[in-house]
C-alpha cells in the first residue's frame, strides 16, 4: 500500500524590485529575471509615459507596480521614447512543484520509511529534490528518493524542488510510527531520524559509449548497462554543456544484477553532452557517476 500526499508548496519568500528611467532615455534594468509571486514596480512621468504592450492604449504617467503570479514575459516601453529603444522586458520565472509519496504504509519504530518525490516546473527543469527527514529546517539529503528509520511517534518529513533557475517549492508530509513490534527486549527505542544503519552508498557499474550519433540518440538513446550492488533504482539523466537537461530515465535496481537502459534526448545537438548516472538503494544512500558523451553530427 502507498501513501499519497497532495503537495503544500511553500515559494521563496516574495522579493520586490524597481525599473527606473534614467537621462539617457533607457529603463534600468531593462531586461529582469523575477520569480512567480514577486513584486515589480516601474516608474513612470510625463516625461517617460509608460506603456504596456499587451495595453497599449493605457500610458501611465505615475509609477506603476504589479505583483507578478504567472509565468510569462511582460513587455513594456516609453510612449515617447520608444523609437530610441527605450523598452525592456520582465520574465516571470514560474514555480516548480513537488509532492511527496511515502512508500511504506505502516512504518514501525527502527524499521525503514521510503519516500520519493515528484517533481515538475511550468518553464523550465527541476535542478534537484532536497530532503529534510529529521524536521529540523535543514535540507542534508538530494535526490528524487529518501529514506530513514524513526523512533515511534509523530514525524514529519519536507522535499523542496529547486528549478534550473533557483526557484523553489516546499512539500511536507506528517505521519505516524508505531511502537516497535516484538517488544524488543528494553533500551533502543529505534533508529534516530534520518538513518536506519545502513549509511553505505551502493557500488555502481556503468558502462557507456563515449560517442553516438545525434540521429540515434534522438530516436532511440545513449544505451547504458548498469549494474549495482543493492536493490533500488537507477536514475540517468542527460545534459548539454550548459546543465540544461535533455533526457532522463529511470529503471529498477536489482542486486547484482544487469540492467539495460537508453536515455533518449529529442532536441540534442551535436557537441559535448554530460551523462550523470545514479544508483540509490532503499535507504537513500547513492552512488553517482558522470560521462562525457559526445553527440556526433551526420555525415
């Protein structure tokens, strides 16, 4: 059985930030990088009228603020000014998502507790899933899974996703450990939060072509062979030089035995990509490897 938690987003707390005109007849800045929720405000004259281009028969003439929560571009100009350049842009950096699913229904005290996370964002790519398992405000884990032991009682655990752009979103999940089952015979009381002795990272053998044609990788993916040491999953995601990602996969993870997996990236170009590969056993603990891929041109 799976527990399903509905995400709580908690966003970066808002920020707010100022467009000027200056005497050369330009906005400053004239081109701003915000995030969902933030708030903007532009100033505005007789001198430097303000013009929205999705209003463009409203000009402002006061300083004008807005609190921006949608994704987007706004695009905006001096009515007067507008044939020297005087224009600018505001993009809207839209909030990733995140949600938490505890994989183990009933948790006793000192026994493993799986969690893993999903993930999305409106615009652009979810960087990396951060864990606090302890509930001390502190995010020591990454990674899409997580796991830990827990003395009995009422817990609560948190995943916050980072965008590529460092926009973040928080969920968290409480639930209840049961007493430990058996008795146990006295002292103990379980594991402490965020461990369940196993601290070792599982041992990972990858191998991968260092080339693959741009057309192959398009259609069917960079073929990989994995294999690990302990049960969990696989997680291979590939990248451009700049760390926008193009392709990721998935797969199971069986003690010892071989896995075969392709990452395909439909919008790949030739050039050198990143491949980072990663084997995460149940309790969380990972193992993480990177490979140059060079993705080449038809002939």
């Amino acid at each position: 059985m799976i527990g399903v938690v509905p995400p709580l987003l908690l966003a970066l707390a808002a920020t707010s930030y100022d467009i000027r005109t200056t005497s050369l007849n330009t906005y400053s800045p004239s081109a701003l990088q915000v995030s969902q929720g933030d708030t903007v405000r532009w100033q505005a004259s007789s001198t430097h009228p303000l013009v929205f281009d999705d209003a463009p028969s409203v000009p402002y003439t006061t300083t004008q603020e807005r609190t921006l929560d949608a994704p987007g571009v706004i695009a905006y100009h001096c009515k007067v000014h507008v044939s020297l350049g005087m224009a600018g842009t505001v993009s809207v950096n839209g909030l990733p998502t995140v949600a938490i699913v505890r994989e183990t229904a009933s948790p006793g005290a000192g026994q493993p507790v799986s969690f893993h996370a999903t993930a999305s964002d409106p615009d652009g790519t979810v960087a990396r899933i951060d864990w606090d398992l302890d509930g001390d405000g502190s995010f020591e884990r990454t990674g899409a899974t997580a796991g830990a032991g827990f003395d009995a009682g009422t817990h609560t655990v948190r995943a916050r996703a980072v965008d590529n752009l460092g926009a973040s979103a928080t969920a968290s999940h409480t639930f209840a450990v049961a007493g430990a089952v058996g008795g146990g015979g006295g002292g103990g009381g379980g594991a402490p939060p965020g461990s369940y002795g196993d601290i070792r990272a599982p041992d990972l053998s990858a191998h991968s072509p260092k080339s693959v044609r741009i057309g192959k990788l398009r259609r069917r993916g960079v073929k990989l062979t994995l294999t690990a040491s302990e049960d969990g999953r696989f997680v291979a995601v590939l990248a451009n030089r700049t760390g926008r990602r193009l392709g990721r996969k998935t797969a199971d993870a069986l003690a010892g035995q071989r896995t075969v997996m392709r990452v395909r990236a439909r919008r790949a170009k030739p050039g050198r990509l990143k491949l980072r590969i990663a084997a995460i056993d149940l309790a969380g603990n990972r193992t993480t490897i990177v490979r140059r891929l060079i993705a080449s041109a038809p002939r």
